[in-house]
C-alpha cells in the first residue's frame, strides 16, 4: 500500500523546531502539501504496479499481457467418476465434504468453463509463467515448486510420478479442492514437455 503522508513527513522534518509546534502555521503548510500528499500517492502506486507482488487489478493484467496469460482462462471441469479414474474427476460430494464431488456428464456439458480469475489466483499463474520462463529445462524440483506456488502452501500428500509418457500427480482430496486440481491441470502446460500426459489423483 501506498504511503499517504509522505509530504507531510517531508513537513515536519523541515520545519524548525520554533515552528514545529505552531498548529495554526503547519496547517496553513498543509493546505499545499496535501497536494504533495496525494501526488507522492500516486506515484508510489505507479512505481509498485510494475511489480508481480504488489501489482492489483488493470496492473496485474497489464503483467499479464506481457507474460502473454489472460486474466480469463478457459478451465477444464471435474466430472463424477469412480475410484481408480484417472484424470479430472471427482467423487461423490457429502456432507462433510461437499466441494469434493464431480458434476454428472450429460449432453449440456461442453468439459470446459471460461473463468476470470480474481488477483490472488491470477499473481499465482503468472508467478509460475515467470518462474518457468527464466529456466533453460524444468525439473523434478522446479514442478514440485510451481506446485507450491499455485497452492501458496505443500499439502502432506503431494507426490508426482512418471511412467513412461505419462506422469501422475497425487494430492490429499482433504486437504485440496476441486478448483486447486483444475488450475494445476491447466497450468501443467508451462511445467509438464510436449508429449507428456498428466494425471491428477485426489487420493
């Protein structure tokens, strides 16, 4: 966040102590360096929306457009399925845990959804896209830490394995969601070669 009273700061440490403890006088200052106030507002704000962390809302996408990764992403759906399916399908929902359960296929469904993703998901995406970017090959380790970054966190369960043309991905369906399974198969295209195909089992 942008500092707000950075003019009054620069005020007080030039006024002379004879005069610091004049209200009538360091309020007549202020009605300019209110004015300052604002405009090193500004600034700051201009400065820190070029950055990945601190960039919010047309900022973000602006980093976006330069990584060449819209804001809306078209997201594949998690479908109901039984246990040793493999792919995006989910369960059946209870109770307890009713984020966890697939949608029933029908004729409706085209698979796919086209959805805008809000600040905190979409600095996540393009941390990854930046991250995989600056590296000549990506690795066990650099997937494993993409991994973090789109979930912001390791779950107990995360275990990644290949078989031939294949690689797996096991998550902890406790400790991740529908939607967190989704945008790692979605992102898999930046981490995972041309060739390979992926899986993810909520186990």
């Amino acid at each position: 966040m942008a500092t707000k009273d950075k003019g009054e700061k620069i005020l007080d440490g030039m006024l002379l102590d004879d005069y610091n403890n004049s209200p009538l006088l360091k309020q007549y200052f202020m009605a300019f360096f209110t004015e300052m106030d604002y405009l090193f507002e500004q600034t700051e704000e201009v400065y820190v929306g070029r950055f990945l962390e601190t960039a919010i809302g047309a900022q973000l996408d602006v980093l976006g457009k330069i990584l060449q990764q819209p804001r809306s992403v078209v997201l594949p759906r998690i479908f109901f399925g039984f246990q040793g399916a493999t792919g995006l399908i989910g369960g059946m929902a209870d109770v307890a845990t009713p984020s966890i359960g697939g949608e029933f296929l029908n004729a409706d469904n085209s698979g796919y959804t086209t959805t805008p993703l809000d600040d905190t998901k979409y600095r996540r995406v393009l941390k990854v896209i930046a991250e995989v970017s600056n590296k000549q090959s990506c690795n066990i380790s650099l997937v494993y830490k993409c991994l973090y970054i789109l979930l912001n966190r390791v779950p107990a369960t995360i275990l990644l394995s290949q078989s031939g043309r294949s690689v797996t991905l096991d998550l902890d369906i406790n400790e991740t969601t529908n939607e967190e399974a989704i945008l790692i198969s979605y992102m898999s295209k930046y981490f995972i070669p041309n060739g390979i195909s992926f899986f993810i089992n909520r186990v």
